[in-house]
C-alpha cells in the first residue's frame, strides 16, 4: 500500500513473505507424491528425490488445501484484528472460524452460516476454489458447526490442524516488534502465540495432541521469524508444551526430532523413524527434523517431502520455518517462478506486516486504510 517502513520492519517483511512463500512452494512440491511411498517417489524422480514441480491438479506448481487454509487463517486473524479495534471486542479464534467457514464455501459445501459470514476479498479469489484433496476431518467439522464458537467434538489428532497456523506465529511477531522494549524471546507473546495456535486448530481438531503441536508450531515461527535461533525458538515451545496437559505425545515427538537432528542429521533413514506426518505430532516433528539439519532450504524441503506419508503437509511446515527464519531469498527461484497463486500468497503476508500501521479511527480515512477495511470488514 505504499508505506515506508524502518529497516527492522523491512526485514520481517521479507520474513513474513519467505513464510507464507515458502510454505507454499512445499506444498506445492510436495503436491504430486503426497501419497507415495519414498520407493515410488524415487523410482518416478530419480535417487535426490523430487526436486523440482511435476504435475499435479493439472498444472505445475500447484498448492493444495494446506495453502488455502494458512491464507484463510491469515485473513481470520486480519479481520479479528480489525473487528477488535471497530467494536472493542473481538474473540479471535471465532473470527478464524468464520474464516474457515468462506473456505468451506471455495469447497462447493454449503453451510447456514455462509449466509452471513462469505464476504471480503479472499473468497472472491476465484483461483482458490478449487478442491484440492481437502482434509476429511477439517470439512467434517465445519460442516457440523453450528456457531463460530464452536469447538470440534472429535478426537482427531490429524495434521490440518497445525499446518495452517504459521500466520499466528507471524501476527504475534509483528505484534511483540511493536511494543516497547520488546525482546525476540518475549514470553508473553510466544506464551499468546501458543495459545491461540491450539485453539485455531481446536476449530477443527478435537485431541490434545493436535491442538499442542498446533501451539508449539505457531510459538517457533513467531520466534524465528523476530531473529531468534531455531534451536533455542524450538527449545522454548517444547518448554511451554511440557506445562500443558496432555502433552506426552506431543513433547515426545519434538524431543525424538530434536535427538535425531543432533545424530543423523538430514537422513531420510533417520527421517522414517518420526512417522509419516499425518498426524499433528509425527508432521511437527518431521518439519524440525527437517529443519534443525538442513544445509540449505531447497535440500531442507527436498527431504521432506521425499518420504513415504504426507508430503505437501511437511513440505508446507518446513519451507514455512526457513522461509520465517531465511527470507525469500533463500527460495529456489524456480519454485517461486512457477508457483500458483504467488501474488495472493505475498499480498497477504505484507498485509500481515502492515496491519498495525493502518488507523482504523482517523477522522480522515486514508486510501490504504479505505482498501484494508475493504479487504477484511470486521464482520
């Protein structure tokens, strides 16, 4: 929209956009062998794996689910934002929750809450109705809520829950960087960031274990995404996840992942003993396996999404922690080239940036102002 912005906020601007980026050139690379096996991805892509876009959906470089949801979580969280400031109140998880009601709606499901909540820019994107492989859990529990406050009744430790929440990470940091004298391990946002990752994929998910890997997830790419090392960033969610009920599945699996990277770093022998990411817990760990031993980000997502399980989820993870902690500069240019839907996913990462520079009570409404209002009504 035009602002300036001080050299500090430059840098998480570029952070921001390596985030959502690359989290989707992940899951987009991830997309065509989501459900091979490591053998058959290799047999079909050489030895190195898949390294570059096949086909998939139709086209080259196409995102799945996984990218649609994170940039309806984005949007959930702009306009909770924007209803806070109007009104005064705002409970942000259910602004999320309508938000992932228009996504339902890009789905061709109907619900009777679209009659009231399918507006703003996002879900008039009419590149993002497309179905692509939509998690079961995630369309079962939307289409059975009855009110955006509610919470999934299910017991579903699935992966959908925590691979749409990097977005939170992200409000959080911009957040923390404007307070005064704010710190990148800032405990009371990483604490914030945490909690509203378990409860945006409470939305959908219903088990402990898929709402605290969706916590933890959200608290690293706060923390990598302000400057802090990814190991210490890793350190302190797993800290917070051990003061949470409920938290053996999930402090288990981080610890695991932590242990391998140190011994066996970047192995995909080392890489099968985590699972294969279905599961909240198994994708969390693969993305820090992945992550903490990588030498650099192509060879970092390579890794994994070459491995038999859920490819496009742990790609997304993954390309979304270094894309927070790199920029986009350590993006493979031809993943970004050929990348569907490349200027949505940047438009909303610098909106994510430029939120709390926008007033929303001026007496005289600015145009950048007038357009964000436009963009997501707090409604």
């Amino acid at each position: 929209m035009g602002e300036v912005f001080s050299p500090a906020t430059e840098l998480l601007r570029d952070r921001f956009a390596g985030c959502l980026l690359g989290g989707a050139v992940g899951d987009a690379l991830g997309a065509p062998v989501e459900f091979m096996s490591r053998d058959e991805i290799l047999q079909q892509h050489g030895p190195a794996g898949i390294r570059e876009y096949a086909s998939a959906y139709g086209q080259l470089g196409a995102i799945t689910d996984d990218t649609q949801m994170t940039l309806f979580t984005a949007e959930g969280l702009l306009r909770a934002w924007v209803r806070g400031n109007l009104r005064g109140i705002c409970h942000t998880s259910s602004v999320i929750a309508l938000a992932f009601q228009r996504w339902l709606s890009t789905q061709d499901v109907v619900h009777p809450l679209h009659k009231h909540c399918v507006d703003g820019w996002l879900v008039k994107e009419r590149r993002l109705h497309a179905r692509r492989a939509p998690g079961r859990t995630c369309v079962e529990a939307l289409r059975s809520m009855e009110h955006s406050g509610t919470r999934a009744s299910n017991q579903s430790k699935g992966c959908g829950g925590v691979m749409r929440v990097a977005p939170i990470g992200l409000f959080y940091a911009r957040l923390t960087q404007m307070r005064s004298n704010y710190s990148v391990g800032d405990p009371y946002s990483t604490q914030e960031a945490f909690d509203l990752g378990c409860d945006a994929a409470a939305i959908t998910h219903g088990h402990v274990t898929a709402q605290l890997a969706s916590g933890a997830f959200a608290a690293v790419i706060m923390a990598v995404a302000m400057g802090a090392p990814l190991s210490a960033a890793i350190q302190d969610a797993l800290q917070i996840v051990r003061e949470r009920p409920g938290h053996e599945e999930t402090s288990r699996a981080m610890e695991h992942a932590i242990h391998l990277a140190a011994q066996a770093p970047d192995d995909p022998r080392a890489l099968a003993q985590l699972g294969e990411g279905w599961v909240a817990e198994e994708a969390l760990a693969i993305a820090i396996y992945c992550a903490l031993g990588a030498k650099d980000f192509r060879s970092c997502v390579e890794l994994a999404v070459s491995h038999d399980g859920d490819s496009d989820s742990t790609g997304s993870m993954v390309g979304q922690i270094l894309g927070a902690s790199q920029g986009t500069r350590a993006i493979p240019a031809s993943w970004l080239s050929g990348l569907e839907l490349r200027d949505v996913i940047a438009c909303v990462a610098d909106d994510l940036v430029q939120f709390p520079d926008v007033d929303l009570n001026a007496d005289d409404t600015t145009l950048a102002t007038s357009l964000y209002l436009e963009r997501y009504p707090g409604v």
